[in-house]
C-alpha cells in the first residue's frame, strides 16, 4: 500500500515536472520563430511578404520539432 502511494506521487511529480520543461520549449520555439519572422519583415523592402526557400525550411523544421514535442508528450500521458 505505501509503496504504490510513493510510486503515484513520484509519477506525479515527475509528469508536473514534464508540464513545465514542455511550456518552457514551446516558449522558446515560439520566440525563435517570433526573431526569425522579425528578420524577414526587415529584409523585405515593401508589400507582400516575401520568403525565400531558406526561410521556408527553417519554419518547417521549427513546427516539425514543436509538433514531435507536443506529440510525444500526448502519446506520454495517453500510454500511462
């Protein structure tokens, strides 16, 4: 009987633990993404907005590893 109660509250931290490095990643993914659009707004001179081949890989593989992140942490809570 103890040793379950232990083991649900070590898991339990752990998964609070999970919660905040996950909100800590996404914030700076986002604030990477948010420096990487910034840079583009200054190269373009007017109107539309303009990416190159470059830009457009480099957003892919950030939505590419916040998406592997969120996934991994669903399929986490949802196999416990």
């Amino acid at each position: 009987m103890l040793l379950s109660l232990v083991y649900r509250l070590v898991r339990r931290l752990f998964g609070l633990l999970a919660v905040l490095v996950r909100s800590d990643l996404s914030r700076d993914i986002e604030l990477l993404v948010l420096r990487h659009e910034n840079q583009v707004l200054r190269r373009q001179l007017s109107g539309r907005l303009r990416w190159d081949h470059a830009d457009r890989v480099w957003l892919a593989a950030q939505q590419a590893r916040n998406l592997a992140v969120d996934l991994g942490d669903h399929l986490a809570r949802c196999g416990s």
